[in-house]
C-alpha cells in the first residue's frame, strides 16, 4: 500500500483553488489565464512529485514516471464560470500525491504512475477536448474550427502560451489502465450518508435542437386561431415531451430542456421562430433509442400543426461507457478495508474517463457532494471524506500497479 500525506492533500487542493477564485468557488474557464495559472502550478506540483512533465498543445498538462509502464491517474482543473474548488481538481491532487508516494516508496517499480490534468473537459471549446485530443481522436484541423466568443482554440492557446508542436499522447504500450478521482456532483451519496461511490459505467448523452417556424405577427391584432405561433409550438412540444419520456419508465433516464429562444423574442410580436434544445442521457443504450423515437415521432405528428413548421437535429452524441470490472472491484476492495460506506452506482455527469474507457481499461471514484451541490461556489465535501477518498485512491492504485505488473 501506499502511505499518502492527507494533510499535503488538502493544502494542494486549497491552494489550487487560490487560481481564479471567486467567493467560495473558482472561475477558471479552459484556456482563461486563471486556468494557464494553475496549470503551470500543476507542472511544477508534479516535477516535486518526481514526474517528466510536458504541458502539450492544448493545455493537457502530463507527467510521467521514470517507470516503463504506468497507471495513469487524474482528471481536469479547468472550471465553469463561477463553478466549485473541487470539481475535476480533486482527481488531479489525489493523482500528483499518489504518484509522490509511489516514486518514494517504490522507486524501482516496473509499474509506475502517470498524472494528467485534462483540458477544457467542461467545454468550453468542446466537452473533454484534453482528453480526446490525447487519445488522438481530435486534430489541428479539429481545433482549428472550434470557437468561444468568436476566437478560435489556436488563436486563443497562442495567446495564453500554449505551443502547437507540443504532444503528449497516450502510450497503450505503457499505459496499462486509467482511473479518476471525482466528487460525486449529485446527491446521492450525502442523502444516503455514505462514505464513496464506486463508479460502474457513465451514462450516454445525446443532445438535440428542436427548431420551430412560423409567421410573425401584430400580438394585439391576429386572432388567436389564426396565429402561427412557434413559441406556443414549442411550449407545447416540450409539455407533450416530457409526458412521453415519464410514460416510458426508465429509472435511470434523465432529460432536460436546457435552453429555448424566441425570435424576434419581443413581448407585441407573435413569436416567428423558436429553437429549443432536448438533452437526454441513460446507461442504456435501448433507453436512449426509446427517447429518441419520443422525440421523432413527436416531431413527426406536431409538424405543421397550427401551421408551425419542427425540424430536429442530433447535435451531440456520447455513447455510455462501462467501467472496467477488475478495476472497480479493487477500489470496491481498498475501500472496504477502511470499513467505508460504498455504494456502486453509474454517473450521470460526463467525465474523461468516458474517453479513456474507449482504449484503456478505466474505473471511478466518487466522494460525497454536500447537499449535492455542483457547478456552483457552494460546491463542497466534508473534510473527512476528501482525506479518506485520498487514502482509498492511493490505495487501490497501488493494487493496480501490482495486478499489471503480474500480467
């Protein structure tokens, strides 16, 4: 086992937090100058640590043991606007004090660990760009043509530091798993007063634009039957949707209706066009297909009626991923030798670890979220459970070094 300094832990996750912060939270957007901040703060953390560190092209900060293979460990540490100090962060300090004690304690290991912090995983370029990019699923063609607020990714990562011919991929020759620390983001540990969550798969998104067209007119003078109103359109779809999805009756499903606009969207006009957006994610992959055939044939019956004409586009897809069995079972095991309170359980939040699952064997951790507060300043997790989550990281990760460095 590993021995793990709890107190160095929590002094690194609140110094990570000075980067951006903001009241009792952080705002520390991918590629802002808080998030290159604390991103060459993370480099010099993880030199300490005894890792080779490079911060490649995107902003993925990763640092590697002497090791010829490694389990790598981490998370992100960028943030969303006015978001919480944990958030993403957690995973990365357990990893960096995790790799410390390993390269002190077991300087000649055959298998090691490796550290990254993810880039932009909150999107605001793209969901978990860091880590496709490291998986090689993303080019400079790709980054090219991803925009915030009319910059684009290269021109913004030039003006924050960040060189283009910097890389620094993942190596399945040497990387023999991934696993991530997380605080849970939802309420279903701290209701339940438990101690940790064991991650066993990541529930699947799919994301639509609905759009809605009509006519506009004067809002005192056309009759009410002879109005071609979209935003009623849209209202009304997004009732009979909801009623659809909870007639269905799939315990794990979950949507939203994140986002609608009218347009010219002033209070005297009959709403002309209306755009709504529908999110929906499930560990099923049937559930997702059933909602998706919701929202079709919905689209399919309501088109043209009261003369509003509905369009649907997919926009975002991300297929549910299931966390590795061995992988899991040893955190399930580490973290019953501190006698904790677990519960296995899928996540509903969009994690890197979704990305990596798809070329290495990968597992999570969750610690309780107080009152289930996420995305926000309140943000936060009991001491207790920040210390342990540390111990029963540190802990299983040394189990996962020595199962690989059997195979």
């Amino acid at each position: 086992m590993l021995v793990i300094d709890q107190d160095r832990v929590l002094a690194s996750l609140q110094a990570l937090a000075r980067f951006g912060a903001q009241g009792r939270g952080v705002n520390r957007p991918a590629l802002s100058r808080p998030d290159m901040q604390a991103r060459q703060w993370l480099a010099a953390e993880m030199s300490d640590a005894g890792l080779a560190v490079t911060i490649d092209a995107v902003g993925n900060v990763f640092g590697r043991s002497r090791a010829a293979r490694a389990l790598l460990l981490g998370s992100h540490c960028d943030s969303v606007p006015t978001g919480g100090w944990l958030d993403g962060a957690l995973g990365v300090i357990y990893g960096i004090e995790a790799a410390r004690a390993m390269g002190q304690q077991y300087p000649d290991a055959e298998v090691g660990i490796d550290v990254v912090a993810f880039a932009d995983e909150e999107g605001r370029y793209l969901s978990c760009l860091g880590s496709k990019w490291f998986c090689g699923e993303l080019g400079a063609h790709d980054l090219a043509a991803l925009k915030f607020d009319g910059v684009s990714f290269p021109e913004a990562a030039r003006d924050i530091g960040l060189h283009p011919d910097i890389g620094a991929l993942l190596d399945p020759a040497r990387h023999v798993g991934y696993v991530e620390a997380h605080i849970e983001q939802g309420p279903r540990l701290d209701d339940g007063q438990l101690d940790l969550g064991i991650v066993t798969g990541i529930a699947g998104m799919r994301r639509f634009g609905v759009s809605f067209a009509g006519q506009a007119d004067h809002a005192g003078t056309t009759p009410m039957a002879l109005r071609r109103d979209a935003g009623m359109a849209a209202l009304d779809f997004a009732v009979a949707l909801r009623d659809r999805f909870v007639a269905l009756r799939a315990p794990d499903a979950v949507w939203n209706f994140g986002a609608i606009s009218f347009f010219p969207g002033v209070a005297n006009v009959v709403p002309k066009e209306a755009q709504l957006t529908v999110e929906i994610r499930d560990l099923d992959v049937q559930h997702l297909d059933a909602m998706q055939a919701c929202l079709e044939q919905l689209v399919r019956q309501d088109d043209y009626r009261a003369g509003v004409r509905i369009a649907c586009t997919l926009t975002g897809n991300l297929a549910p991923a299931r966390m590795d069995p061995a992988l899991t079972q040893l955190l399930a095991t580490a973290s019953a030798r501190g006698s904790s309170k677990i519960m296995r359980m899928h996540s509903g939040a969009i994690h890197d670890a979704m990305v990596m699952s798809r070329y290495l064997p990968s597992a999570m951790l969750f610690v309780p979220s107080i009152g289930g507060r996420s995305h926000d300043a309140i943000e936060d997790t009991a001491e207790r459970h920040l210390r342990l989550g540390a111990k029963v990281f540190a802990d299983a990760a040394y189990a996962m070094t020595q199962g690989a460095g059997r195979e």
